[in-house]
C-alpha cells in the first residue's frame, strides 16, 4: 500500500491518498441484489436496505452488529495529535489497512478532511443543531430521503448514538471543550447516497452535547490508478490545446486577447485537485443467491416486525 499527501495548489492539507494492492474482499463490504442493498461486516448483516422505486430515497434496516475495527483512543494520544488531521489520517490508514474488518480494498481511496459536510453549515445555526440534523433518524428502521436535504448531507450511524449523558460520551465531552477531540471516521457510500460512521458514535455525540464543530475524516474511492495517467494526459492535452488557440489569436488580434496561461493554467491545477480528490462510487458484489437470500437475510434479521420492504 502507497500513501501519499494531497494538497491544493496553496499547499494546504486535504487529504491522505492510499493506493492499495490486495486484491480480497474487505470484511466490512457492500453487496447488492436489484434495487436491494445489503452491509455486512464478516458475514454479520449490518444494514438492509432498498431503493425506492421512484430513486426518492432508500429504506433501510439497520442491526446492532456493527463492531468498529479502530481501538479505543486514549486521551492522551487526543492531546498529542490535536490539531493535526494528517497525523490523525496516518494513524486511520493504519487500522484501515491493516484490519481485516475495515472497507478498504483494492484500488486508490482518499481519507480527507474536507468533507461536504462542513461546507453546508450555515452561521446562523449552532454546531449542535446542525450536526444533530444530519443524522439519518430510525432505530432500527428509518428512512434515507434523497431529497429532504442536497447532495450527500445526511449521515448514518451503524449503531444507536449514545445519550449525552453515557460515560463514554462525557469522557469525550471534556475533550471537545479542550479541542482534542479525536475524528470522526466517516465513509461515504454511493449506493446510500449517504456518510456511514466507521468510528466515532461517542465523539460525534459528544461533539453535538458540547455544540462544537466536530473533527472530521472522510473515507471514499477515488480514480482507480489505471484511468488517472490517462485522465491526467487528457486534462494536459485540452491545456495545450488551449495555449495553442491563444497563441493564434493573439498572433492574429494582439495582445488585446487573454493570455491562455492566465485560464488554462488554474482550469488545469482545478482537474488535477478533482481527479485525486473526487468521489467515485462505492464497489458493491452481487450477493450470491441475489433477491431471493437478500429476502431470508432480511426475514431473519426483522423477525418479529413489520418491515414494509422485507
């Protein structure tokens, strides 16, 4: 596995790139049967869910299974990495890649603080109302309404969040108000549309009880390693092509037309921030047995209850 920093063109801080090798299938995967969607953690089912017919949202099912790979963080280790969100992505990409429980597998991933999250956070809303509307409601049901808020907004836990008032979430309380609280892993998930939290439940929670914007990385897939050198001589070439019709215009008219340095130079270093940088979708297997075994998975995990789409 190759890891690598990716900045803007000022030279501030994104995110860590990880290339990886292994070609197995990550214990924590995806898989899909039609319009049904299945997460499963080391053949536990996670999450059950189904597109609406109309693409209006998903209706899902989430069990108590979920066990974060990442082990507990000790206050300390906040204290030391505080402040540092690429120590704290060289420290994830470790768990990530090294338990057998994470997402990760082959191909080129981004783990990033720069999420779209934060972007939409209006001033005139406190940190805590803001966060606390992003969570997907339902336990264990609910429902994921593409349209109740824009582009990849809501997030999902994979287990109940605890109260404000649990032990761990005090003990993280005290860090939030310090500034050292450790980040939330999140991963986004193209077939939800939405941000699963890997690890975290506590310190989000936390985050919200204390009304503080709360520390963020963000895992999802980039360009595979195959399409990014040729994408990357697609985006050089409209660049060159772009100086070469400058060059005759301004051979023909003057100096009165535009340089295309000036444009074509910052349109280049935009493309090439967004080929290492923009989400591709999530990689989803066929479940063996396809509709007919994701319809027993869902009868033996909702049993009991009137889950409409089991």
């Amino acid at each position: 596995m190759q890891r690598g920093d990716v900045t803007r063109d000022d030279g501030t801080w994104v995110g860590l790139s990880l290339d990886v090798q292994d070609p197995r299938r990550p214990g924590l995967s995806i898989f899909s049967a039609g319009p049904r969607l299945l997460v499963s953690q080391m053949s536990r089912p996670l999450v059950l869910a189904v597109v609406d017919e109309h693409l209006d949202g998903v209706d899902f099912w989430r069990t108590d299974e979920y066990r974060s790979f990442v082990p507990p963080l000790r206050a300390d280790v906040g204290r030391t990495l505080a402040g540092s969100p690429e120590r704290w992505a060289h420290r994830f990409a470790r768990y990530l890649i090294d338990s057998p429980d994470s997402p990760v597998h082959a191909g080129r991933w981004l783990l990033s603080c720069d999420s779209p999250l934060r972007r939409w956070h209006h001033a005139d809303t406190s940190h805590g109302e803001y966060w606390s509307s992003m969570l997907v409601d339902g336990c264990p049901d609910g429902y994921i309404d593409w349209f109740l808020h824009s582009h990849e907004w809501e997030v999902l836990p994979l287990r109940p969040m605890p109260d404000a008032d649990d032990s761990r979430v005090k003990a993280y309380r005290k860090q939030a108000r310090e500034g050292t609280l450790p980040p939330v892993l999140l991963w986004w998930v193209s077939g939800l549309d939405c941000h699963l939290i890997l690890d975290g439940h506590a310190r989000l929670a936390a985050a919200i009880a204390e009304s503080v914007e709360p520390p963020l990385l963000q895992l999802h897939r980039t360009v595979p390693g195959e399409d990014l050198t040729a994408r990357i001589d697609q985006a050089v070439g409209l660049y060159e092509d772009e100086l070469e019709r400058s060059a005759e215009l301004r051979a023909v008219h003057g100096p009165t037309v535009p340089d295309g340095a000036a444009t074509a130079g910052p349109q280049l270093v935009r493309a090439l921030h967004r080929l290492n940088t923009a989400e591709q979708r999530t990689w989803a297997w066929p479940l063996p047995g396809g509709e007919d075994q994701w319809r027993r998975i869902a009868r033996e995990v909702t049993a009991g209850h009137d889950w409409p789409r089991a």
